[in-house]
C-alpha cells in the first residue's frame, strides 16, 4: 500500500488519547515508501518540536523513525537530523536519555557521535550515566576493528571506565554486568585466570539478580550469552591433549565449547548483535586460534583419522575441517620450535621482552643456568616494575582526560588509579593500614597499596592535590610515604594532582625543591622525563635514594587538573 500523507495530517486532529492510540497502532511500514521521507522527517520533527505533544508520542515518534531508517525507507542523513543536527535540548531526562540510546546504535554510520556523547557524559544527571553506559557499548564495538591485542585491550580499558562511572547511579546493574565483562576479556587476553575466576563468579551474581527483577528478558539473555562464551573460551585455552585419552570424545566437546562461542547469539538491537559478535570475533581469532596453532599442531593425525570415520556428524567434520585448516596456516618455517616456544612464552607471560624470549630459548638450548635463572626471577615478578609504571602513567593520563574525575576529591582520583590498574591485572588495596603514621606512633594509611599474588606488599602509591607549590603540604607526603614503606621497597610512587595556572613553572619549581629536600633517606640523584612517552600537562621524575647500602627509587608523577 502506498503512502497517504492524510495518515499524517489527521494526527493533528487527534486529542491525546486518540494520539497514544496512533502510535500503539504500530504504523505499519509498508505504507510507506522511500520518496516520502522528506514528509516523514518533518512529521517527527514537528511531534518533538510541539511543547503540547506528551513526551510518550515524542518518544513513539524516535522510535517510528528508528523503524523506518531499520526498513531502508529513511537515510542514515534523515536519522542524523532527527537526533542530532536539528535537536533542541530539553529538559525531560526520559527524553534526552532515549536520544542517546539511539544515538549509540547510529555509532557506525557517524562517528562524531561518540564526541557528542562524550560531552553529554560531563553533566550532573542520568543524561551522564545514559552517556558513559553507551560510550561504554561504542568502545566495546570499536575493540572489533582493532587488529592486535594491545590495541583491543587499550580500547576495552576505555570501556571500563565508562561503565564503573555508569555503574556508580543506583540501579544501573546493566552498567556494572558490562564493566565486569569488559574486566572479565581484558584478563582473557592477559593470561590473568586468578582474576577472570573472580570475574566470572560476580558475573554469574549479578545475571541471577538481573534475571530476578529484570522486565526485560532479552537483556538478561544478551548478558547470559556473553557469560557462556567468556566461560567457554576459558576452556578451550585450558585444553591440554597430552591428557585425551579418547579423542573422538574430546574433540566433540572441544566443537561444541567452539560453537557455543562462534554460533551462540540473541536476537537484540543491531548494535547489541554487533557488540556481541565482536566479542566472539576478537576471543576466536585473538585467543582460540592462537592456541589451536599452538596445542594442536601435534593431534594433525588424530584429527585426520577422524575425518576419515564415517560416523562422524556434519558439524565435527567441519569443525575438524577449519581446526586442521587453522593449524596449517603456518608454513612449516614458521611451526618451528622456536616459535612454539616463542607463542607459548607470550601467552603465558605477556609482559616479558620479546628480545628476552630468544635469550631465553637459546640459553635453554645451551643450558646456561645463570641466564635461565636470572630470566625465571623475572617471569615470576609479577607483572614487574616498568609495567606497573607504564599501567600507573597508562591511568593518569585517561584520569586526565575524563571530565567526570575534574574538581573530584583525592580519594575517587586513587580509586580510580586503584581500579584501572586492577583491570590491567595488578591486585591492589586502597586506604590500607601499614607501616607508620607520619607522627610514627601507629598503622599509616596508604592510599593505594600493590601486592603480588601472594598477598605481600609490592609496591606503594602516595596520591595528593596541589593546587600551589605547597611545600609544608608536600613535605608531608614525601616524608611519610617512606614512613609507610617499613620493608623498603624498590620502587614507590608520589602521584600529585595539580590544578595551577602555568604548569611549566610549577614543575621546575616542583623538581628544585626534590632536589633540595631532606629526606629520611638521602637523595643521591633526581632524573626527569623518566617515561617513555614526554607530555606537555604530565611531568614525571625518579629520585633515587640510599636506604641501608641499597638504592630504592621514589617517581614522581604531577598531572595538571583542571
């Protein structure tokens, strides 16, 4: 049936119950066709422009041209217009928030949007929950295009961010389930399984309550099948053949655990779907496929036998067919054992300097116990000291550049430090009581506290606010964050969060006074631009210090707030 402009005319005849009546009449789009839609974009345009029109139609309106954009009658432009170009703020937050929940699904077809939202996140309403919740779901969505793992994990760790920020208004457990699973993939791809388990278990927590109050059903479900394909990603990269002893067997649960990654999905908004299937896209070629080059290179002949039995089921046999597929990508060069070792290595421990690897190997190879020894003492370091500075400066730098944490007490700025550095698989306590208290008569409270796996101090970080040169104030902190630390760490951290005018003037004001200062322990030398990457608005120095014949290193780390 071709288009009737009268549809539209006799709504503006209607009173507002025959209105509400219209648009649960669910306008059926094949009354319309694509040369209408000028008249359809001005149609909507003028129900959300109408002060009289109740904010229902307005939104029945959005969501009518959402349809039409859906069905191919409305060009990505029209859409745009609606909700973007022509827009007049408002002050309904119902209504803000639906626009930027549509917002978000038009993401791929104009990427300034993500800047809009990004300014819509700085306000003091759920219009900034609404926006950090979607800037969230859009990084989620840009972690697909990214091609190395570096780059997914840095895009998730953005993600992160927006979801705890979202998570923080009441009642926005959608926000906290997407933060954990954004956690739970960056320990996928960090080999930290002590923290995904962790992950998995509050995941699990928060789907039952979800499930239980939820009046959404396909939410909990969304949620429920990236649940399955965390769970069952994790046991594909456990998988050890030495230990199959029937291969048919293991080898379909190995098809179905894939499936349930691959083929596992929930029929939601187009931008939902998309996010999901980046999620599975990124866990298969990133994670999965690595390790079937890795594991399985050894079972090619199992896996040939099996072809060959003929009552094997369709679906193992292409299974099969793409896992062997997979294994052979590589020529046979590059099947090595150097590069078994090599992948195998990266996995296990992805902080360690792939120069060191190909010592490692050789050393191995030479048995040269000195090297294989000095090079195990790092492996089992934890994730080492140059990482957690580069994580440490990684946090500062995106506290810098998020508006939520502008003009925010001391505390929320380590917490946030505190929680990034978690997420980059760092365990960490805030507020902790130990050492001495700058009067030296009792447990001092340390703002962020790292340990290692074991639960032992690692290292310290000092956060504070200046907003002058102030030397009594800073003196404080410079002297009791040695008080704090009673075993004498290697190294700590002072993290100050500087809100002056002339940046620069402060910072050479700042490292004389290092330099002069009386430390408990002696200065023997103070050394700037101690990162690897120089910022304009981030300062960063190293002092190094005599503490019982042995050199403990003290960094500083100043960031202009505004």
């Amino acid at each position: 049936m071709c288009f009737d402009i009268a549809i539209l005319d006799t709504y503006k005849t209607k009173n507002q119950a025959e209105k509400l009546n219209f648009w649960d009449g669910q306008l059926p789009l094949c009354n319309f066709e694509k040369q209408n839609s000028r008249q359809l974009v001005s149609f909507v345009h003028q129900i959300i422009a109408d002060s009289q029109e109740a904010i229902y139609s307005k939104c029945q309106a959005i969501d009518f041209s959402i349809r039409m954009f859906l069905a191919d009658i409305l060009k990505d432009r029209n859409i745009l217009d609606i909700l973007l170009d022509s827009w007049e703020p408002t002050d309904d937050i119902h209504l803000e928030t639906l626009r930027i929940k549509r917002l978000a699904l038009l993401y791929p077809y104009d990427t300034d949007i993500q800047s809009v939202l990004n300014e819509l996140a700085q306000s003091d309403s759920l219009v900034s929950t609404e926006s950090n919740y979607q800037l969230g779901l859009i990084n989620l969505f840009v972690a697909r295009e990214k091609r190395s793992i570096d780059e997914v994990v840095e895009v998730l760790r953005i993600a992160y961010v927006h979801f705890d920020v979202a998570s923080k208004e009441e009642n926005r457990i959608d926000a906290s389930l997407f933060k954990i699973i954004t956690n739970s993939i960056i320990y996928i791809f960090c080999n930290n399984w002590l923290e995904f388990d962790k992950c998995i278990k509050e995941l699990e927590r928060l789907i039952f309550i979800q499930r239980i109050y939820s009046w959404t059903p396909d939410v909990v479900t969304l949620h429920r099948a990236i649940y399955s394909k965390l769970y069952n990603a994790k046991l594909i990269i456990e998988k050890d053949t030495k230990n199959w002893l029937n291969y048919k067997a293991e080898f379909n649960q190995l098809c179905m655990e894939f499936f349930n990654i691959q083929n596992q999905s929930v029929k939601s908004d187009l931008f939902s779907m998309e996010i999901e299937h980046g999620i599975s896209d990124n866990l298969i070629t990133k994670v999965i496929e690595p390790v079937f080059k890795t594991n399985f290179y050894s079972v090619l002949c199992k896996i040939d036998c099996l072809l060959n039995d003929d009552s094997i089921e369709e679906n193992q046999a292409g299974f099969l067919i793409y896992l062997k597929d997979v294994i052979q990508q590589q020529s046979e060069t590059e099947i090595s054992e150097y590069d078994f070792f090599n992948q195998s290595i990266i996995r296990t421990f992805p902080h360690l300097p792939k120069s060191k690897i190909r010592i490692f190997y050789d050393a191995i190879k030479d048995s040269n116990l000195q090297i294989i020894s000095n090079i195990l003492d790092q492996l089992t370091n934890s994730n080492g000291y140059d990482k957690l500075f580069e994580r440490i400066m990684h946090a500062c730098v995106t506290l810098q550049g998020t508006r939520h944490y502008y003009g925010s007490e001391e505390n929320i700025r380590n917490k946030f430090i505190a929680q990034l550095l978690e997420a980059s698989g760092f365990r960490t306590k805030d507020q902790t009581q130990w050492g001495l208290s700058n009067k030296g008569i009792s447990d001092g409270e340390i703002d962020v506290q790292i340990v290692d796996d074991k639960g032992t101090a690692y290292s310290i970080i000092e956060g504070l606010i200046l907003k002058s040169l102030d030397t009594t104030y800073l003196n404080l902190h410079l002297d009791k964050i040695f008080k704090y630390d009673t075993t004498g760490l290697e190294y700590i951290f002072i993290v100050s969060y500087v809100a002056v005018a002339d940046f620069s003037s402060f910072w050479n004001k700042y490292r004389e006074h290092i330099r002069n200062h009386d430390f408990q322990y002696p200065l023997d030398s103070f050394e700037e631009n101690v990162y690897k990457e120089n910022y304009s608005e981030i300062k960063t120095g190293r002092s190094y210090h005599q503490r019982n014949g042995t050199i403990v290193y003290l960094y500083h780390i100043c960031i202009k707030m505004p």
